[in-house]
C-alpha cells in the first residue's frame, strides 16, 4: 500500500476511536497484533502495557474507557514512510479517580497488508501514572 492509504487507514481509526467505535478501528488492525498502548506507566494504569491479539487489544479500549474521560484528543502531524506511520499529537483526559492530565503523545503503527500489526504510544508515562495515583507524589517518586 501507498503511505497515502496507510495514513488513511489510521486516520480512519483515529476517526473510529472519536466515534467510540471500537469494532471498526479493530477491523484495521492484524489477528496477531501487538499493541503497546501509553507504555511505561506504572501498575496503577489498568491498560498499560503489552497486548496480543484483537481481543486483547478491545479490552486495552474497554479499560481505557472505563477509566478515562478524553476533553481533546487530537492526533495532529502524520509521518509515514512505507508502511510505518507515526502520529504525533495531543490529549487531555479526566480519570476516573478526578485527575486531570494533559500531554503529547507519539503513536508508532507498523502496517502489514493494509492492517496494523503493531503498535506502540510514547508518552508522558509519570503524569498518567499520576493522574491514576490517589497519593501524586509517591507516583512522582515511583519514576525516580
């Protein structure tokens, strides 16, 4: 595929995730997926860490959505070259625990046939371990 088609594939779940569909952004993506969603956080962000697998990958956005409450989400930049895309951009979120975080994000998808096959997000691991901490600064301290 062109990178024009695959940074339209991603927009399009980009696009999904907006519309809170989730069976249509995981359409887009390889039976054997690997997806590394907010990596780095500490163990109080349910949906860190590694998934294989769609079904893995839907409970990544069930326990995002359980969790988080997105004010903006906005992926701005795309770079592709082959069939990589890189999106860079900007989110803030409301937890479910009150805590507010705002930061950017580089998301990494690594396309096979059309269909991402895997996934990794770069972002600020501390605030969103500290947004999902009752104590902030024993979070702040975890990282150190």
């Amino acid at each position: 595929m062109t990178e024009a088609q695959n940074t339209a594939i991603i927009q399009e779940m980009y696009a999904a995730f907006g519309r809170g569909d989730i069976a249509t952004l995981l359409d887009h993506c390889t039976e054997d997926i690997v997806w590394n969603g907010v990596y780095g956080c500490g163990p109080q962000v349910p949906f860190t860490g590694e998934r294989r697998g769609k079904a893995a990958v839907a409970e990544f956005f069930k326990l995002v959505s359980e969790t988080e409450k997105f004010e903006a989400f906005e992926p701005k930049d795309f770079i592709a070259t082959g069939d990589i895309v890189v999106t860079l951009g900007h989110y803030t979120s409301q937890t479910h625990i009150g805590k507010r975080f705002d930061g950017d994000f580089a998301m990494v998808f690594h396309l096979r046939d059309g269909r991402v096959a895997r996934f990794q997000e770069f972002c600020d691991s501390l605030g969103i371990t500290a947004a999902h901490t009752a104590d902030a600064t024993r979070a702040a301290g975890a990282g150190a």
